[in-house]
C-alpha cells in the first residue's frame, strides 16, 4: 500500500539533499509513470523535485539529455539517439517507458478503408508513411515487413513528419499504407477512412521508448537510484491501474480513473481519448536489453546508424536493479 | 513651315503649392530660324523646351505648326543625352528611323551619313558607356539629324562636357546646320553660346518665366568669334547679361 | 480671312503623368479581402482549406481576449528582439571594422559570403547540440540570421563612402579614428539601414524555424502547433500576426532612418 | 650654400591606397578550415558537435562513389529548376504588366507587399493541404519564394527606367508597346538580375522547407534525414552542398548577366 | 613662404597598362600667388593639384614650403565639392578648426566670420542637400578659408555650376581673395576663368602632362572684364587656346 512504500522512501532517504531535475518529455501517454510520479509525489518522497520540460519532438530530448541540458530523457529510442552515442555524446537508457507487446494495442500499419491491400506482404512497392527516418515507426515498418520476407527496399518509405501528416495522408490516399499508434488507430477506424493490416505487437517485440539518463547524473548514483525508485514505483502504479488482465481481458483495475485523469491532464486530452491507447509498460521499469542489441544490428544493417556501438555502453540496468532492491516487493 | 507658340501658359500643381512656370509666352520659328532661349536656372526654359516638343501638356495657350498639312517631325537633343545604354551608337543612331519603318537600306544608308557627319565614323559599335561625354552628345546629335526633323529641340546639349570640349562642339554644331538649315529652338544658361549660334535670342524672367525681351542677332551666321565682330558680339553678351544678372544672383541664393 | 493649314503639338507621354486617386491602393487589398470571404462564404472552398477573414478576425479576437495571442507575441518579440539586438550590434561593429581595414576586408569578406547562403534552417539539428533547447538557439539563429545582411550591408556601405569626403576630413585635420567616427560612420548608416530593414524580414522569417525548438510559447510555436493539429483558422492567424509584424517592424525602422538621418 | 628650412608635403592618404595581395582572400577562408581542422583534431569539441572538414570531405567522397548525392542532388536539382523557372517567368511578366501602368501598379502593389513578409514555412500545412505531398506543393513553395523577389524587382526595375529614356523613345515615333518592349524591358533588366539573383538564395534556402514536405530524395530531404538521425557529419555534407549551390547558381546568373547585358 | 614643385612625375601602374600622367614638373607658387593650372581634358591636372595636396604620392620628386618651421597649413576646395552631407553648412564650415582642437569661442567666431564672407547667413543650420549648387559650393569655399591656410588648392570649384552662377561666383571669389590673399593654385579647363583670376596661367599638355607654357598675365587685378582691358585679355586666351586646341581636340575624340 501506499503507507508502506512512504516509509521506504523515508527510510532510504537518510539526509538526502533536496536534489533537482529536469524531465525532457512529450506530452503523450507513454510519459505516464512520469506524470504519475509528479503527481503523486512519488519523486518528492525522494527529495526529488522533478520539472517537466516539455519538447515537441522526440529526437532533441535525446540531444539535450546528453548534453546536459536536461537531467533525465524519456521518449523513443530511435536511431539518432545511438548516433549520438556512437558521436561521443553519451547518455545511458536506465528503464523502460513503454513496448510494443502482444496482447495490447500499440502500433498498427493500416491502409485506407477501401484499399485493395489486406496483408503486410501486399505492402511490396507499395508507399508507407512514417513520421521520420530513424524514427520507431521507420524501425517498426522495417521490421514487421521482414517478418514476410520484405526489406526497406522493396517499399517506399514516406516521412510525413507528424501524426496529423500521417492521418492527413491516409484519409487522402496520398500514401498507400501508415504506420500509427493508439488512439489514433482507433480514431481512424471509427472515422472509417482506415483499416488495420497489421499489429505490430503481434509480430515483434520491442522496447519503444525507455527513460535515459544523461552521464553526469547517471554517475550521481545516489539521486540516479532514488529517482528510479520513484520511477519504478509510478510504473506499478500504472500498471496495476491499466494494465491488468483478466482472462487475457484487459479490466480497469484500482486507481484507473485516477491514472487516466492524470494523463489526460498532462496531455492535455479527453480522458475517453486516452483510454484508447495506454502502451505496455513492464511493471517494475525494467529494460528488454537484448532487444536494443536487435535494434542497434537492424539500424546499422540499414546504414541508418553510422557506426556500430556496444549495446553495454548505452543500457545501464545497475542502477534500475539497485533501486528495485531498495524498493522491495 | 512655321511654328507658332501661342499664349501658352504652365502651373505645377503639387501636393503642396502651385508653381507657375511659365506665363504668357507668345513667339514663333520661321522656317529655318535658330532661336535660342536663355534664363536663369529655374525660369522654365525647359518646361517650354518640353511643351513644344509635346512631352508636357501647357495649362493654356498652344503650338502648332503653320502651313503644312503633314505630322511634323520632331527631334530632341536632351541635356541628359538619353541614348539608349543597350544600343551601339548606330542602332541608337537609326532609333527613329526604325520606329518609321524605314527600309534597311534606307537605315543602312542614313544611319552611316549622320554618324559620318557628327564625326563617329569608327565607333558604330560602340556602346555609349564607352564614349566619352562629347562623343556620346554627338551620338545624340545624329540620332536627332538622321529622321531629318522639321524642327529640331536642343535642351542645354553641351552644359555637361567641360569648358574647351563644349567650344569644338558649338563650331561642329554650327557647321552641320550651315549644311541642314533645320528649324531649331535651342536653350542654354551660356549668354556667348547663344551669340554665337542664334538668329534670334529669347531672354526669359524668372517667377514666373515670361519673355522679357527677343532679341535679333544681327551678324552673320559663320565668323561670329572672329576679331571684327569682337565688339558686337560683346555688345549682344552684356545686353543679355544685364537683362539676366538679377535674376541670376537671386537665383543662386534659393537653396 | 483665309488660315494657313495648322498641325498642333499635343503631349505624346501624357501616361506618365496619369495621376491615380489615392484610394486606388486600398481598393487592391478590400478587394482581395472581400473576395476571398465571397469565395468562403459561398463554400466554394471548405473552411479548412481556406479560413474565411470573417472566420480568421473571430479567432484573432478570441485569442486576444484569453490572452493565448499576447503570451505569444511577448515570447516571440522578446527572443526576437534580443537576437535582433545582438545580430545587429555584432554586424555593424564587424562590418565598420573590415570595410574599414583593407586587409581584413580580403580576409573576412570572402568568409562572410561562403557562410551567408546556407541554410539556417538545416543547420537546426546542429544548433541544438551545440546551445541546447532554451532560449539560447532560438536567440542564436535569429541573431545569425540577423547578423549576415547587416555585416554584409555594413561594409559595402563602408566601401561606397565617397572617397573625397575621406580625402576632404583627412585635408582638415583628421586622425583614422576620426576618420571612422566623423566620416565612414555616418557614411554608411544609409547602407545599414538597409541591412537592418533586411534582417528584420529574416528575422521573423527565422522566428518560426526557430520555435520549431522545443517551444512551448511564440507566434512561430502557434503557427507550428496549429499547423499539427490543421486548426487553419488559428494558423491563419499566426501567420497573419506574423506579416503584420514584418510591416510594423519594418515601419519602424523607416521612422527611426527618418529621425537619425535628417540629412537624407 | 645656406639653405631655407624646408617642409615637405607627403601623402596623408596613402592608406586608402593600400594594396593587398591576391592570395590574402584565400588566406582567410584556408586559415579558417586549417583552425577548424585543428580544433577537431586536438578533440577540442566532439566530433558530433563538429565534424573535421577531412571527416566531411572523406563522407561527400563516400556518399558520392555511392551515388547517394548525385540521386539527391539531381532530385533537388530538377524541383529548384521548374520552381525557379516557374516562379521567375510570372514574376518578369507580372511585373512588366504592373510596373507600365499606374492602375495596376496602384493596386497590385499593395498586395504583393503585404503578402511578401509571410514566412512561407509557416504556410507548409496550408500548401500540402492544397497541393498534397508530390512534387506540386514542392514545386509550389519555391516558386512562390522566387515569384516575389522577382516580381518586386522588376516593378521598381520598371518604375526606375530613366524617363527620359521612354521621353526619348516617344520622341523618335515609339507606341506603347515598343516603349515596353525597347526601352521598358532592356531598361529593367539589370534590376530584374538582381531579383533573379536574390530569388536564387531563396529558392535554395526554400528548397531545405519544400523537402520537409514528405521527399525520399533530395538535398534538403538528405539534411533533414541526417539531421533526423544525427550524423553530423553527413549532415555538413548536405549544408556545404547546399551552399556551394547556392555560390554556383549566383555565378551563373552573373555570367548569364553578363552575355545578355554586354552595354553595363 | 613659397611653394616649390620639384621634378615632379607620376606613373599609375594598372594590372593592364602604365600610364605616365605627369612627367618633369617644376614650378613655384610664390607668397599670396594665384596660380591657375589649365589644360585638355586627361592632361594631368587634377593628378597635379592631388599630389601638391598631399593625397597622392609623386612617383618622383617632391613638393615642399620653403622659408618655414611650421607644419603647413592645406585647405582643398573639391570639384564634387565635398561637403559632409550629414553636417549642417556650419558644422562643415568649422570642421578643420574642430579637428585642430580649436575653442568653442573661437569655432564660433571664425564660422560665422567665413560664413557671412561668402554669403552664406541665414543658412548654417541646413543640410547640404537643401543648397543649391553654387551655395554648396560656397560653403566649400567657406569651409577651406576657414583654416587660413597657408595654400589653397581649388579643383574646377565651379565647373558643375551653370554658366551664369559660375560668372557670380568668378567674381566673388575675387573679392575674397583680395581680401585675404592666400597662396592658391587653382586648376580649371575654362581659359576665360583663368585669365581672369590667375597671376601665373601653367598650361599643361597631354600625354604625359608636362608644362607646355608658363603665362605671366599682366593686367591689374580689378576689373580684367571690363572695356579697356577687353583687348588684352582676349590676346592672353587666344594664346592659352592655341596651346591647347588641338590636344583638346584629340582628348574629345578619345572615349
Ligand atoms: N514636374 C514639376 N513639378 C513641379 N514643379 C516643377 C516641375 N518641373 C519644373 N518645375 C518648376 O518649374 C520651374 C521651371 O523649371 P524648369 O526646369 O523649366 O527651369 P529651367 O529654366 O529649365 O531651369 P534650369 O536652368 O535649372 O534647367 C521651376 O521653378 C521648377 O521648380
Ligand atoms: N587612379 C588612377 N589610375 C590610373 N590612371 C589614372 C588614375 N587617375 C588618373 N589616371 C590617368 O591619369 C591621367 C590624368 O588624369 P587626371 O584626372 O589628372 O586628368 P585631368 O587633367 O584632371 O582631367 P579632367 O580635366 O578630365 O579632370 C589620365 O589619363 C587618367 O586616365
Ligand atoms: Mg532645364
Ligand atoms: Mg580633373
């Protein structure tokens, strides 16, 4: 319950100094834990004092974790993020902020309602509509068309640049497929003008997006390891609350009008929008390594990354480890 | 043929105030007359130079040409030579000749006189940026010749050459008209150049420009600046000149 | 009494003095207006494709009164105006510097012209490494921008300043840094003048590439932020303030000329 | 022999005189690599802050044996042609038309400058509603950057030919139309070159804007991805690129200057 | 105190060609002399006038003041006239006394003293832009007396003027400096001009710019225009004409 995780975060705290930290995030639902977290207190039961930086887009979050601007990252790993690492620029990804999983809807590849195309092995020759290069979609596009024995270059890939160009496209038909995630794959079969070919949960699994640290306060090991416990315990907060299945059923669990309230206060959505597409997350935080060492191969194999890097010089999961052993239970 | 100017009258009329040029002014060129007229800057010499050549509209009065039944051929020479900086001297030169759908042998044939005549055989093709200022009044000159006008214009062609090159330019000019005898109406500030080529002077006052006085040069066209008619060409000179004076010095002193 | 024929001389070049009433210039612009609200109005094409002026002066109104547009206009004038500022300041001193000193105007000026026509925009992703995402790279690109066609401006106007008035200042007495001061300075305001009335439409021109950096306030932000959610009236708007800007901006800087250079 | 005392008169100007070698414009941009060079090499910065220029050589070499940048460039090459092309046919006949007569100057005058400040970045989700993303809205935002730097040109090209010159023109027997079409167009041609020049910087600085529009291929769709994933250094490739276009595109319009206008 | 010009010649040395514009020029200009520099067009003049001025460097020979200690004292009136157009008429007028560190008292005085010598009250607080061209070229005047200097050099003063205002302003320079008598070397393409202003007339020919002839005009000072004196002065610009005609005559033909 709630009493007793207090008391482990008193009881870690010694006399911590009041420390604080800048979250670089988008204001989509994967930042859940996050803005559970915030809300919650859960950081402030650390002695954290956690500030949101709000971004417009994914890739400069990256650039400003490792340079230091922001303390703390959290959004998708994509290839210019292990271009940056492979640059010199390093940064650590400590915890996961959402995967793609079988069972739950994330990411879908749909066509217009009324395409002919009703299979990913159609898709050959065939224009696809990411939002852009070295972005997860381009990765998630790649490789679900593997899986049927296609690569990049038997399709077109188009970088539309934004969800809305991904949606604007698909109801247009200026494209003949897109990749999108939740809600707006269910906005889109609602409004009618798309069909889903493909989950992409359903044919690979892979960890979208995770939390990162930039190097200086991944050395800080003591705020590192008291941020993640924080981190980890708005993790299962959320999971508990939207996550839970019952005969491979999901049903709201406790606190999930709570959760959902909170997300869309941050997101600035109506609760009903956010109740479509609430992204798995592992319920302690923890990292699907080897899947970054897949993504890291698959990005160089596409000459999307310059160099190769070693997974272990991007993933940290000491510190995740340490703090769940903190954390208990 | 004759051209009449008729009580013509001139006011600008600005955003702010009216300024009336020109009032009153009545003359006309006999066939074959050089008038030349003077004034001090601002008097409207000009403004009339441009009314008769039909680039401005007079507020009152009018021009016309006595005893002809044809449209009468203009030709100016302007103060700021305006050739054509794209054209060489001889497509600048054969200009109205062109616009008159003239034959190409016609073009051919006059274009190469005049251009002889001014003295730029040589420089045809030549663009005038690469003419010194004398050449270049003289390419204009010729441009003015060649559709061989029935009145020829000259606003102050030779004020921008320098002292000794504008003296070889009046002996030109006076030279070719002793050989074309055109109708001319020629304005100047310099009170010898007018002596030296006019039939008759016409002196104009300032604010507005009237005509004080039309004087006839009563000397014989060639020879003017030689030894003998020293003392009537200085007897012209200073009659002008006092007529001006005033105005002159009022003049430079209106910023 | 008999007539000789008579031929008048008319004004052949009357057209160029055609006078046009000075409502001519304003009829141009309600015309448009009006038509285009006519071609909304009939739905001839829908709102979103093109917002009506009716639709779009609504929006503006209610921007205003929830404040939404001032936040805006405040963030973006403020990042503007800072990196106007340092643009301009930094262009005039260099530029009066090179143009001044011959062998820093070989070596400089060949330097300027091969950086001015990249891109600014393109040069983003590298700003951001290089100044982060606060107000650091905004003001950064604005500046840069602004920078170019002053230095630019600011050493041709030194290189054009007649070179007898320095004969003439020099005859009189004075010393280089006289020279500077009394003659090349007021010499090439006019030209740098006309550098900052330039910089002032790249300025605005980068105001929206440079909100593109994690802004969360700005009409550049607004514009972008619309423009994502296809909310066109409200883009409308933005880039309707933004033109508005451009001609304010660039108004006042024909005022201040006015005010420095009397003598013009 | 007693002699008076003596004071000579020397050259109080000597410096405007002051000749400077040739090689002193490559100095600067040589001494500029060179420091650049080192900087990178000592590990001052990183090399993701600020890729070597032998780094940057060495990926435009690689980049070219694989064809990627000729694929790219031509892509770009073919959209910054017609949008040019397109672009500056309308603005010379537009501003022809509207710089002869004062009604439509009066009018159309007003309306182009205001339309001009638009940052036409700003206009992206607009065009790709109107035009979709194939080559058309493209096609479009740079022909519309060069419409206005050309057509604004060529109306105060126009409006500054010498009126002495058309005075001249109707003098010598000229109607309307060989007044536009002997004086009033050769009149405005240098003005036009300079519309035409300056529209070369836009069109390429637009092109970087255009490519955000959904392009495969192209310069400014290459910077995008590079920047996109962060390569820096093939990213500088792309910028240098570009700017070398834009240095090309300015000489070319300058030779093209110059045969066409041998009379400057 | 006496100016001397020794030896002097200058080369302009282009990428493409060298051009010899003055070769072997030896002169003096003695105590309060009025030396007027005349010849065609090219000849040299303004390279000359340049180089005694101290802003261009002889490529042999030199120029010095004899029989002073002091630094002299150079004023220039420039044919582009030269004012700053961002100084009123009196912030022009005073500018050397300014940059020589000057009293405010003093400044004031001698500005207003120089300004009211050549006519000019009433207008030291307007720009150069609202003058008229012979009132801009007074303040020029205005502003190189100012100094008092030990030479005056003037570069065709009055030749952007018209033929009228330059008359006025023939005379008034006159007048001035009868009443302050500096040293002066003057260059102008006008004979008429010369003879009436110069103790010594230098005519210069062209290609290279030597001196052809030094002419010591002999008349009173005063009234050189008037009747009694016409006869002389017509002999003393027949002879400069001769010299020069045909050089002037080739200089036109020049582009
Ligand atoms: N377009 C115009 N609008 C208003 N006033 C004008 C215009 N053109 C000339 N004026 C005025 O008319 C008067 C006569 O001008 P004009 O140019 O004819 O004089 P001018 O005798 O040729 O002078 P100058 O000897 O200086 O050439 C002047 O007072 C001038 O200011
Ligand atoms: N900076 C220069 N470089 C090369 N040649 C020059 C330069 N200045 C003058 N010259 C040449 O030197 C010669 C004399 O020129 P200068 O200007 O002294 O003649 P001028 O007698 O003053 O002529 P004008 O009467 O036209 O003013 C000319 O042939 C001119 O081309
Ligand atoms: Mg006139
Ligand atoms: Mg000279």
């Amino acid at each position: 319950g709630k009493q007793g995780a207090e008391e482990a975060g008193n009881g870690s705290g010694k006399e911590s100094k009041r420390e604080s930290i800048n979250i670089g995030m988008l204001k989509l639902t994967s930042s859940a834990p996050l803005f559970i977290g915030i809300e919650k207190g859960f950081f402030k039961e650390e002695n954290i004092d956690a500030k949101a930086q709000w971004f417009e887009a994914a890739q400069p979050i990256a650039v400003a974790t490792a340079g230091g601007s922001v303390e703390v990252g959290a959004t998708g790993i994509t290839a210019s993020l292990y271009n940056m690492v492979a640059g010199g620029q390093k940064l650590v990804i400590v915890a996961d902020k959402g995967r793609e999983q079988e069972g739950y809807s994330s990411s879908a590849i749909l066509a217009p309602s009324d395409s002919s195309i009703k299979s990913v092995k159609e898709l050959k020759g065939k224009k696809i509509g990411i939002t852009q290069t070295g972005s997860t979609y381009h990765y998630m596009v790649g490789r679900v068309i593997e899986n049927y024995g296609l690569g990049l270059d038997d399709i077109e890939v188009v970088p539309l640049n934004s969800i809305k160009g991904l949606m604007d496209s698909l109801k247009s038909k200026q494209v003949d497929a897109v990749l999108l995630n939740e809600p707006n794959i269910t906005t889109v079969v609602k409004e009618g003008y798309g069909k889903v070919i493909s989950q992409v949960g359903e044919e690979i699994e892979y960890q979208t997006s995770g939390v990162f640290f930039s190097p200086k306060f991944a050395d800080n090991k003591d705020v590192a390891v008291r941020f993640l416990k924080a981190y980890a315990k708005a993790a299962r907060y959320y999971y508990d609350a939207v996550l839970t299945k019952k005969d491979g059923k999901l049903i709201p669990g406790e606190n999930y009008d709570e959760v959902i309230n909170i997300i869309a206060k941050y997101t600035d959505q109506e609760p009903d929008v956010i109740k479509q597409g609430l992204p798995y997350m592992d319920r302690d935080g923890k990292l699907l390594e080897e899947n970054i060492k897949t993504q890291v191969d698959w990005y160089a194999k596409e000459k999307l990354i310059d160099k190769a890097i070693d997974t272990k010089e991007i993933v940290n999961t000491e510190l995740l480890e340490q703090a769940l052993k903190e954390l208990g239970k | 043929m004759r051209i009449v100017v008729e009580n013509v009258a001139k006011t600008f009329i600005d955003s702010k105030r009216e300024v009336t040029a020109l009032q009153n002014i009545n003359f006309s060129i006999e066939n074959q007359e050089f008038i030349v007229l003077v004034g001090p800057s601002g008097c409207g010499k000009s403004t009339l130079l441009n009314i008769v050549g039909g680039l401005l509209s007079p507020s009152d009065g009018s021009i016309y040409f006595e005893g002809t039944n044809d449209k009468p051929n203009l030709a100016i020479v302007f103060q700021e030579i305006a050739l054509f900086p794209w054209r060489t001297v001889f497509e600048n030169v054969v200009y109205g000749l062109e616009e008159k759908g003239a034959s190409k042998q016609e073009i051919q044939e006059k274009g190469q006189h005049y251009i002889n005549m001014v003295g730029l055989n040589g420089f045809e093709k030549a663009y005038p940026k690469q003419l010194s200022g004398g050449m270049k009044q003289r390419a204009g000159i010729a441009r003015a010749l060649c559709i061989e006008p029935d009145l020829l214009l000259m606003d102050e062609p030779f004020s921008a050459l320098d002292a000794q090159t504008r003296t070889l330019m009046q002996e030109e000019l006076l030279t070719i008209w002793n050989r074309t005898k055109l109708s001319t109406l020629y304005v100047t500030h310099n009170i010898q150049e007018a002596v030296y080529l006019a039939d008759r002077v016409i002196v104009l006052s300032r604010h507005p420009g009237t005509i004080k006085q039309i004087i006839q040069i009563d000397m014989p066209k060639t020879g003017r600046d030689s030894v003998q008619n020293r003392e009537q060409f200085e007897k012209y000179s200073n009659q002008i000149w006092d007529l001006i004076r005033h105005d002159a010095q009022e003049a430079l002193l209106e910023g | 009494m008999i007539t000789e024929p008579r031929q008048s001389i008319t004004n052949r070049v009357a057209f160029l003095e055609q006078k046009i009433p000075r409502y001519a210039s304003v009829l141009g612009i309600t015309g448009l207006l009006v038509l285009w609200e006519i071609i909304c109005r009939l739905n001839i094409v829908p709102p979103l494709f093109l917002p009506a002026p009716s639709a779009i002066l609504t929006d503006a109104w209610d921007m205003m009164i929830t404040g939404e547009l001032f936040k805006n206009l405040f963030a973006s004038l403020y990042r503007v105006g800072i990196g106007y500022v340092i643009g301009a300041v930094l262009g005039i001193s260099i530029g009066l510097i090179v143009g001044f000193s011959k062998w820093t105007d070989a070596i400089v000026t060949p330097i300027v012209y091969s950086i001015y026509p990249i891109p600014k925009i393109a040069l983003l992703p590298l700003i951001i490494l290089w100044f982060g995402i606060g107000e650091m790279p905004k003001v950064t690109i604005i500046a840069l921008g602004v920078f170019f066609p002053v230095v630019i401006n600011t050493f041709s106007g030194v290189k054009n300043v007649d070179p007898v008035l320095i004969k003439a200042a020099v005859t009189f007495g004075s010393n280089h840094v006289n020279v500077i001061r009394k003659v090349i300075l007021p010499g090439s305001l006019p030209m740098i003048f006309a550098g900052l009335k330039l910089a002032a439409g790249t300025s605005l021109l980068l105001l929206v590439s440079a909100e593109m950096i994690a802004a969360q306030q700005g009409i550049g932000a607004m514009v972008l932020h619309y423009g994502n959610l296809m909310i066109t009236t409200k883009l409308m708007v933005g880039v309707l303030l933004l033109s508005l800007l451009g001609l304010l901006f660039n108004r006042g800087l024909q005022w201040l000329e006015n005010k420095l250079l009397p003598w013009k």
